[in-house]
C-alpha cells in the first residue's frame, strides 16, 4: 500500500480524533484580553474543527472525543450535527465538564489563548469506548498532537491507531503544538506557538511510525525532528523514523509536499503557492487547510489540486472572526476559484452572501405560520372591547397555545411557525423560541412611513441581543414610484436593517406592501414586482420575502427575477392582510410556483375570537379552539393547493 492509498467502501471519509471545545471569542478587535467585554461563542478545538470543515465541505466525517454532560457538551455536539458530522463516538463524560478556550484579537499578529482544560471532558477520552468496527468503517483517521501529550489521551490515540493500522485506514498526525498544553509554558501564554523540549520531540517520535502522513508548520516540524532552527535537519531526523509523507505548511508562502527524500532545500520540494489575503486572525486557518487538504484527497485529487484547495480555505478563515464557522462551503470555493473574486475577502459581498446561505441551515419547504406580531391592532381591539391593555400579553400566550393545537392536529413538525413581538407578545415569544419552529419578529414601527424602527434609534445595538434563531421580519409600505427624498429615506432605513442582520446574522424576512395612494388600480402585482428589482439593485438578498396574493403571471415572474437575483433566496410567503378564509384558499391556489412556500395570516384567524375574549364573551378555552380552528382551515387549504398542483404537473 502507498502511503496515501485511502480504501474504498467505508461508510466514513474521515474521522477526526482529539480537541473538542468551546471557542470564546473577544468580538472587541484591538484590545488586550484583560480589556475585552464580550465574547461570541463557537465549536473550537483543532480535530472538531478540522472533522467541521471537513463535512462542510462535503467528507462523511465523524467525530471521536468526549464532552461534559452540560450545556456546552450539548452545543458542540449539535453543532456538530447540525452540519453533518457524525458524533456516535463523541463520549458524555458525567464528572468533568467541557474545555473552554478565551481568545483574543490584539492585531494581526497578537492572539492571546487562554486554555481552560483541567481535567477536562476531551483529555479524558475513555480508550475502551473507541470501537474496532468503528475505526475500520474509516477511510482515514486524523489525530492531533494534543492528544499524545499526556497518558490517557495517548493510550486513547494508540488504540485507535492500531486499529487503523489493523484496517488499512490511512493515519494522519495534524501536529498542532501547543507547547502550553505540553506544560512547558506559564498558563497564560497560550498563543505560544514554540518551545524546544526533547521530551516532546521524543514522546512525537515515538508515534510517528504509526502515521502515512503527518501535516505541520514549520515550527511544528521543528518540534517534531528535534533541531531548533533547521527545518531540514528537523524533517531528516523525522524522515529517519517514519516513511509518513510530510506537508509543511508555510503560511502565505503556502505549502511544501515531501512524499519521500527531504530535499536539500525546502524550496526545492513540491510547493504549492498561498493566497494573498489580509488576515483578520489567523487561528483556524491551519484547521481549515487540513480540511480542505484531507478533502481533496479522500476525493481523489493530486497533492497540487488538494493543496490548492487547502490554502484556499485557510485564506478564507484567516479573514475572518471564528475558526469553524468561518470554514467555507464548496459555493463559496468555487466563487473563489471562479476568477471573480474581490481581491479583499471581507469586502467580497457575493463571497459574504454565499458564506450565509450554502452554509446547511433549517430547510422550511412548507411554512404555516400565524402572525399575531401586531400591536396596533391589539391596542384597538382592547380599546373596542372596553378592556385594559394588560390582558394583551395573556391573550397572546393564548394564541401561542393554538398554533401549538394545530401543529399536534395536522402533523406540522418543521412545518410550523409564528410572528410575535416583543413588548405585547414578550411572554408567548420567549416561550415560542427553542422549540424548533420559524419564529419570527418585527422590528418595524407600526404603520410608519418612511419606515421607522420599533423601540430603537440603532437597530444594530438591539439585535445581538436577540436569539439568533429569531427571523428579523419588516414590513415596509414601499413603491419606486414614491417621491425621490421619500424612497431615498426608506431605502436608507432598509440598508441599516440589511448591514444590522448581516453583522448580527438573522435571517431577515421584508415584507412589501405597495401604498394604495401611489399603486394605481390593477398595478399591484408589477408595483411589487418592481419594487423587488429595486430592492435587489440596492445590494439587498433578504433570506425571506412576504407579499400578497399575486396573479399566476406575477407569481411566474417573481420566481424568474428570484432565480436570476438570488437562487439562495429561501422562499416567498404569502400575507393575508385581514382577508377572509376562502379569499386567501383562492389566492393560495393561484401561487402555483414552489418558491412560495407558504404562508403568514394574523388577523383572519383570531381577530373576531380575540375580541370576544377581550369582552369576556367566551373563555380561555373557546378562544383557542377557534382560532385553532381557523387556523387549521387555512392550513388544509394551502396543503389542498400543492396537492393540486402535484396533480396538474
């Protein structure tokens, strides 16, 4: 066998064994660490974010580490999940707890690393949990060094190496020194990258016969071969223990492949040539070159191309906040690789919209929502109903109680969804959020125009604090054939919302209304239609677009301009603007096209049964029956619509 040659017919590309932790990561660029106030949290570790990379870019990949039996165990391994990643070997270890990592952005070149792993959940991966028949269903098998640094994680590395070794699954070390994690450096000088130490240059030795291909800087090969300050004396004393092919990673220089003979100079190695890109924080960036290196490979590329794609990847990340989520998608590659590209990666909108939408993510092919986001309307049916306004938030928890009804009636798990706001509908949108539905919230001032924000002067200051699942919705009364100061102010007002969402990074859901007084009689559908090219002629790719019923043309028309503007786009809703039942049956049956995929009604469903509640007409009870009700109607009916046009196609 050579030393790169991966078996075919196993059920996973790669599995990645070692570091599993939460990233802490300062979101203030440019001061010390002790000076840092807020902190964004992500999957880190060096083998989770590699085993991430990996299944974003399209590897069956899998995970074998060991987490806390805690909150932070469970992000990781849904996080993991969440993108593909296999976690069946991830062990719950029910005494230790999860190992966190504090990271800094001083400049470009200053990352200070607090490591929080005291007896922590990873280095304590029980050896006798690691399957056989698990490792040999592999075709690869990457470890990183951390995980020989002390006895248990070794043994744990051994068992899996020998029965990698047992299967024919290739080995690979991503040597990732952390000479901290060695002890061999106070606790708080963790960014660190060097210390010669012949105890570690001797306990990587030792492993190094076990592995077909080892992947370092050059300071790790270093380390690695044991001759402080000479690369090829270093990769010469490695070369003497092991016949591993060697990838040396030379940062924008790019990286060096010596299969065989160590060269007598590095240079004269096999080299493929970096990216040049300003980097934001290069931590992650060797990560998400083993990645996309390990995936070029297993699918069969030459070192060249593999090589190529790894440095692609790791330019990408070095631009930008986190390590994993910043691993690109094979969209974004191939934007990259397109010839297209803007020379700066942050300043690259089509790379930065690509990044957001090809990344996997809730699929919502069908969504029956119930709107009761209003506050206006609330106020003016208390007012009607003679009722004080403190019962609002009672009777929206209610209504929460017959989506809940109807999504139990009509089967609408991943299906289902509402729109709540935050002040009157504060209580039934916490309770709403976590529970795997579209949730959505309005941030607009109700009927204003031009377009105002609700509670707020900066919008980018209120959405950090918002659950990230929450889709910023924003309903704006707009036509391009308003007055130009008038236009000019609403599109400014929506360039705030668009740059605020893609900083906080919610979904954002428009919802466009063309003002009757500037919308002549029969021009409703080609005033939106309009609207939308200008809308994206401005830059703006929302995730979610809410509109009225529209003609069958209109419809057809829409999806061509969504195709052409934004594939991404994650569909069209349909509104219900206080309509009745069977008008909005009739209009779900002329949106045949499946970018609609469904809809959002408010008003038509619990109007009436909400002021008779408020007037103490009926009780808690028959209020959500009926509005349960209605709300079921609404949902046979646009179910009835798609199976008919299942029929007609």
């Amino acid at each position: 066998m050579g030393p790169l040659n991966f078996p075919d017919g196993r059920r996973f590309d790669l599995s990645c064994l070692g570091r599993l932790a939460v990233d802490l990561y300062a979101q203030q660029v440019g001061c010390p660490l002790e000076d840092a106030t807020s902190f964004a949290k992500y999957l880190g570790g060096s083998s989770a974010n590699i085993a991430f990379g990996a299944a974003r870019l399209g590897l069956r990949a899998a995970m074998l580490s060991r987490v806390g039996d805690e909150q932070m165990g469970r992000f990781l391994v849904q996080t993991l999940q969440k993108e593909g990643c296999d976690t069946s070997q991830v062990q719950v270890d029910p005494q230790r707890l999860t190992a966190l990592v504090l990271l800094g952005l001083k400049d470009r070149d200053t990352f200070p690393l607090l490591f929080y792993r005291e007896n922590c959940a990873d280095m304590a991966l029980d050896p006798a949990l690691i399957r056989e028949e698990f490792i040999a269903s592999c075709r690869a098998l990457l470890i990183t060094g951390t995980h020989l640094s002390q006895p248990t994680v070794r043994a744990a590395s051994s068992t899996a190496l020998g029965y990698a070794g047992k299967h024919g699954v290739v080995r690979v070390l991503d040597i990732d020194y952390r000479p901290v994690l060695w002890g061999l450096t106070r606790r708080g000088e963790g960014e660190n990258r060097f210390v010669a130490d012949a105890r570690v240059t001797a306990s990587l030795q030792a492993m190094l016969p076990q592995f077909e291909l080892l992947i370092g800087t050059e300071e790790e090969f270093l380390i690695a071969g044991g001759v402080p300050g000479d690369l090829i004396a270093s990769l010469q004393r490695v070369r003497a223990v092991t016949q591993a092919a060697m990838v040396v990673k030379r940062g924008a220089l790019g990286c060096a492949f010596v299969p065989g003979d160590v060269p007598a100079r590095v240079e004269d190695a096999l080299t493929v040539q970096g990216e040049r890109v300003e980097v934001l924080n290069v931590l992650g960036a060797g990560d998400a070159f083993a990645a996309g290196l390990m995936t070029g490979l297993l699918n069969g590329q030459s070192f060249e191309e593999a090589a190529r794609l790894a440095n692609a990847c790791g330019a990408i990340v070095v631009s930008r906040h986190a390590c994993a989520p910043a691993m690109p998608t094979p969209a974004e590659l191939k934007h990259w690789f397109s010839g297209n590209r803007h020379p700066k990666v942050d300043a690259d909108r089509v790379l930065a919209h690509l990044h957001r939408s090809t990344a996997p993510r809730p699929a919502w092919d069908e969504l029956n929502v119930m709107a009761f986001d209003h506050r206006s309307q609330f106020l003016e049916l208390a007012r009607e109903a003679g009722a004080p306004a403190t019962r609002l938030p009672a009777l929206k928890k209610l209504l929460l109680r017959a989506a809940e009804q109807v999504e139990r009636s009509r089967a609408l798990a991943g299906k289902v969804g509402v729109l709540i706001d935050g002040q009157l509908g504060e209580d039934a949108l916490h309770a709403a959020t976590g529970r795997g539905w579209w949730v959505g919230r309005p941030v607009e001032l109700p009927g204003s125009r031009p377009l105002r924000f609700d509670g707020t002067l900066s919008l980018g200051s209120q959405l950090p604090h918002w659950p990230r699942e929450q889709v910023i919705k924003c309903l704006v009364h707009y036509h391009p054939d308003d007055a130009v100061d008038l236009r000019l102010e609403q599109e400014a007002r929506l360039a705030e919302l668009w740059e605020a969402t893609r900083e906080s990074g919610h979904e954002l859901l428009l919802e466009i209304i063309p003002p009757r007084e500037v919308t002549a009689p029969g021009t409703a559908d080609a005033a939106l239609l309009r609207s939308i090219k200008r809308l994206y002629n401005l830059g703006f790719k929302p995730e979610w677009w809410k509109l009225a019923p529209m003609a069958p043309a209109g419809w057809a028309a829409l999806a061509a301009l969504i195709g052409e503007r934004d594939p991404h786009c994650r569909g069209v809703v349909i509104l219900g603007l206080n309509q009745p039942l069977e008008v909005l049956a009739a209009g779900f049956a002329q949106a045949a096209h499946p970018i609609v995929k469904g809809f959002m009604v408010g008003r038509t469903l619990w109007a009436g049964p909400s002021l008779r509640w408020l007037k103490g007409e009926i009780d808690d009870a028959t209020l959500v029956d009926e509005t349960a009700r209605n709300f079921a109607t609404l949902v046979d009916a646009w179910r009835a619509s798609r199976k008919s046009m299942k029929v007609a196609a």
